[in-house]
C-alpha cells in the first residue's frame, strides 16, 4: 500500500477500501506514517466525506487497534451510556446508580475531562480515597457483587483514536461526522457493554450547536453501533444552559446525590429519569422505556438508586463521611474563596452562556487546559437562577468557588461581575420572560 496514492485517492473524492482504512490505521498507530501524511488524508476526508462503509471500516479498525475488553463473564445485558459533553452534566452519576439499582449490571469505564470541566472519573476522584482504577478481575467482581462499578479508560482502548483525534485537534479536522462518530464509537464498541446509550447535546454549550446536527450524528452512531451487534439508542438534549445548577466537581458529585435522593434540579432529574428508563428497557428489566423511567423514579423515590450509589462509593475505597455530614447539615464542601455574582436589574433570565460558565469553572480550578494540569476537586460555580427565573436587582445569580483569590476575581469579572453588582455577560436578563427550549428534543433508535 502507498500512502500518497490513499490522500490521492481521498482527495478526488474515491472511496477508500475496508484494507487501505485498516492499513492506515494500523500503520499510523505504530508511528510507520508521519503526521503529515495522516493530515493531508484527515483533511482529504473532511472535504471529500466517508459514507457508511467507510465509516464503519474506521470505525472498526480503531476499535481493534488496542484492548477490546470482553464483559461476557458478567450475567445480563451490560448497558454502557456515553453523553458528547456539556457543561455541568452530572447525569452518568445519577443513571448508573439508578439502572443499577433496577437490576442492570453497569460496567462503566469513564474518561477525565480535557477543557471545560472534569470527566466522570475527575468528579468521583473528589470523593476522599475514591479509587478509579480497578484490576480487570477487581472489576469484574464488583460489577457481580453490587451491581456497578465506574473506573477510568484504560489507554489501551482503541490508541488510534487517541492519536487522531490529538491530530485532529490541531489541524481543524475535527468538525466532521465520520471522523466523530468514528471515533466515540470506536471507544464505546471497545469497552464492551451489550447496548449503548448516547447523550447527544445540542446548542451553545455543545459540540453540536444545532439540534439538525446533533440528530445527524446521533443517527451515524446509531447504524454504527447497531451494525456491530449493539443495540444503539441516542437521545438529542438540550445544552443552551448548563445543565442543573452545580459546575465543577465536588459540587457535581453532591448534585448527582441530591438527585437520587429526589431533590436534584428539575432539569437534571428529568433527563436522569429518560435516560436510565431506555437503559432499564435496553437492559431487559422493563418491556418500555416509560416502564424503566417509572421504575427509575421509584428507585429514587425509595432510597435504594442512594443506597446504589453509597455502595459504589464504599465498594472503590471512597469514604461517606462528607455525605453523611451533607444529609446532617445540608452544607457542601467548596474551595476556601468565593466570590458572587449579582444580578443589577429587575427582569427575567432570558439565557446563561454555559460556554462562558464551562470556561469560568475551568478558570476557578475545575478544569484542565492541558492535559497535566492538576483539577481543584472543590472549586467551580453554583447557579441561584436558570433561565425564566424571575430575578430582583441586588439577587445573587451565582457563586464562583476556588482555592486562588486572585484567579477568583478576575473569572467573575470575565463573567460581567462588576465592582458594584451588574448582571453580566454570562446571565443575559430581559424584561419579558422568555421561551424555556424542551430539554429533551428527540430520541432516536428505539
Ligand atoms: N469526542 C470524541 O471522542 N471524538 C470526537 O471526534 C469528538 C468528540
């Protein structure tokens, strides 16, 4: 095979075989082809497109370029759930628990978050001796034992992916819908669950900034995935705001707690009880997806979705002190300086920038820029109103937390905060109370 005769052939619109796919591939993967080379194809295939054999030969080749990991020995359908990413999206936190809780084994394996806000793994790593990493065997044994266990991605999941989509990163092929839904999907197939949810977002906090887009890749990965022999089942949901009022980790992970104890934010309780209903159905233990939600909301309801969780905690080292302390006094615990936001006008929230609130959290100290920057597990923002709340001049709107003064006052500044209260960039307020979108849009493939 001759690599320049592929970009050739991508360029002029040919379609690549299922052997040169895998061959490139596989020989990028072992450093066999400069990055130069593999830019001008991932440039060729971003003008120049994949359609569906295509893509799934990527797919594929990614998914067995590393460890596929096999779950067989665990009983029942394993239901894996992947969301595209959004600014304060807790919702795997309170799922796994719930679908858990209802007899669905999870056998989750999560990522860390680069950008905005911490992954799965950074958040539940804000639990003191919470261990996130799990010997296969250890793995296994829990998910048999309680039900659920959620570690880190090993990096010998589907390492093509890794290095193209650092690629990617950097030469403005990211933006194209074989190579995204190429790339979750190569990880999901590897981590091998039975059936896969997927969180799709839609809007300015998200990927995709609009819901036609976000369908359109919701429907990619579901052939994708239901061509590999896994039922595949997306749902489109809404991120214009951030989701629920906690950003950052430690408060995420109280978020998802009050949650499962039923007194979460409307928004991430609505979505939590969707998701894990189609994970309950997808993983046999109701005959519909409203039946599973029914059951979700009675896991909740009765305690046993929190019992699922402080089980999850205690099983991976974790320790509940801070959550019983939590259930005593109601009080969370956050970095040492705080700083707030006030609203300078009478009105409406007519939107919250959840980009510019992704970025302050990130700036307090909840995220990463690059990959080697240690996360403050307490630090991030606390929203007091979501959008077509009602608001009085002198309100708070939110509060930032971080362990760095300096770095503080210039995030809430960054976010319109002013010297004597104003209502800021991140939180627009009009007169009128405004449209509240659906935050669930459309679910696809059941
Ligand atoms: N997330 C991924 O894992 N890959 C992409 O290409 C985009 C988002």
């Amino acid at each position: 095979m001759n690599m320049n005769e592929i970009i050739i052939k991508k360029r002029n619109g040919g379609k690549l075989t299922e052997e040169e796919i895998r061959w490139f591939v596989s020989e990028y993967t072992a450093g066999n082809i400069p990055d130069y080379q593999a830019s001008a194809l991932l440039m060729a295939i971003y003008f120049s497109k994949m359609d569906e054999e295509e893509t799934f030969a990527l797919t594929d080749a990614m998914r067995t370029s590393g460890d596929v990991v096999d779950l067989s020995a665990i009983k029942g359908i394993k239901v894996d759930k992947h969301s595209t990413g959004g600014v304060g999206d807790k919702v795997t936190l309170v799922v796994g628990p719930l679908a858990a809780a209802c007899g669905v084994p999870i056998a989750k394996m999560s990522g860390r978050g680069l950008g905005f806000t911490g992954g799965t793994v950074d958040k539940l790593e804000s639990i003191p001796g919470f261990k996130t990493t799990l010997e296969p065997e250890e793995f296994y044994k829990q998910v048999e034992d309680i039900g659920i266990a959620i570690i880190g991605q090993s990096g010998h999941i589907a390492p093509a992916d890794k290095k193209l989509y650092a690629l990617r990163d950097v030469t403005g092929t990211i933006e194209n819908l074989s190579l995204i839904s190429s790339s979750i999907m190569s990880k999901k197939l590897a981590a091998g669950s039975d059936a896969i949810i997927l969180d799709v977002k839609c809007g300015k906090g998200a990927f995709m900034e609009n819901q036609e887009k976000a369908e359109e890749l919701a429907a990619r990965m579901c052939k994708i995935g239901n061509a590999a022999g896994k039922r595949t089942v997306a749902v489109i949901t809404d991120m214009n705001q951030p989701l629920g009022r906690a950003v950052g980790n430690s408060l995420e992970v109280f978020e998802a707690y009050d949650t499962l104890k039923g007194q979460g934010p409307a928004d991430i309780t609505e979505i939590s009880l969707h998701i894990a209903g189609i994970m309950i159905y997808l993983g046999g233990k109701a005959d519909t997806p409203e039946e599973g939600a029914a059951k979700a909301k009675e896991a909740m309801e009765t305690g046993t979705a929190l019992a699922k969780f402080r089980e999850l905690v205690v099983a991976q080292g974790g320790s509940l002190e801070m959550f019983d302390y939590h259930d005593a006094s109601g009080s969370v615990p956050v970095a040492d300086y705080q700083e707030e936001l006030i609203a300078d006008r009478d009105g409406y929230i007519a939107s919250i920038d959840a980009q510019m609130i992704g970025l302050c959290s990130q700036r307090t100290g909840a995220g990463r820029k690059v990959k080697e920057d240690d996360i403050d597990p307490f630090a991030g923002v606390l929203l007091f109103k979501k959008v077509g709340d009602e608001v009085k001049k002198g309100d708070r709107l939110a509060m930032f937390y971080s362990s760095e003064e300096k770095k503080l006052k210039d995030t809430v500044l960054e976010a319109g905060g002013k010297e004597n209260g104003a209502e800021g960039e991140a939180f627009v307020i009009s007169a009128k109370k405004p449209e509240i979108p659906a935050l669930i849009k459309t679910t696809i493939g059941l």
